[in-house]
C-alpha cells in the first residue's frame, strides 16, 4: 500500500534529518534533508488523498489521519527521549492502522 510506503519513508528521513542536527551536520545537508523530508510529506497527503478514494470506512480513515499527524510532528521534539516517545507513538500508531487497513490490502 503507498500509504504506508510513504510513511516508512517520512520517518527514515525525519530520524536522518535528527542525526544530522545532532551531530553537527553543515547546514547544507541539513538543509538538503528538510526538503526532502517536505517533499516526502507531500507525498505521503498525496497516498492519504488517494486512500480517502478507496474506502469508506471511516474507521480506517481516521486511523491513517492520527498515524499522519503522529508522523508528521515527531521532527518537531525538542529533545532525543521526546523523539523516541514521540516514535513509539507513532509506531503504535502504524501498526494499529495496518491491523485495521488489512482487509483493503487483501482485497
């Protein structure tokens, strides 16, 4: 499913992008993995749009909607253990909606 394909990849780049910061990285490949981060995240409302268009269960929709807003805020932590809680969230958060988005795979 893009959708969860798209987050994977959110979420690798977000986790990239705080190493970057908190090593030290030159402003440049910061700066290089922000947008790319962004451009992903554009991506993953794209997948959430087209999975609006699949189904109507409005259950799986508002799973995938908290998964997003999950993922998406996780960069935004001040600090390391705020991200790594903020992770854990997220990842419960992911597994809860492809437990629950699993009937519109197999389908």
């Amino acid at each position: 499913m893009r959708f969860c394909t798209r987050l994977a990849a959110i979420r690798r780049l977000q986790n990239e992008r705080s190493v970057l910061r908190e090593t030290g990285a030159s402003e440049a490949e910061q700066s290089a993995a922000k947008t790319a981060a962004l451009e992903t995240r554009t991506a993953v409302g794209e997948a959430l749009t087209e999975l609006q268009l699949l189904t109507d269960d409005q259950h799986v929709l508002e799973l995938a909607a908290r998964v997003v807003d999950v993922t998406f805020y996780l960069h935004e932590a001040p600090d390391r253990a705020e991200r790594d809680r903020r992770g854990t969230l997220a990842r419960t958060a992911h597994n809860t909606f492809v437990a629950a988005a699993g009937p519109l795979v197999r389908a």
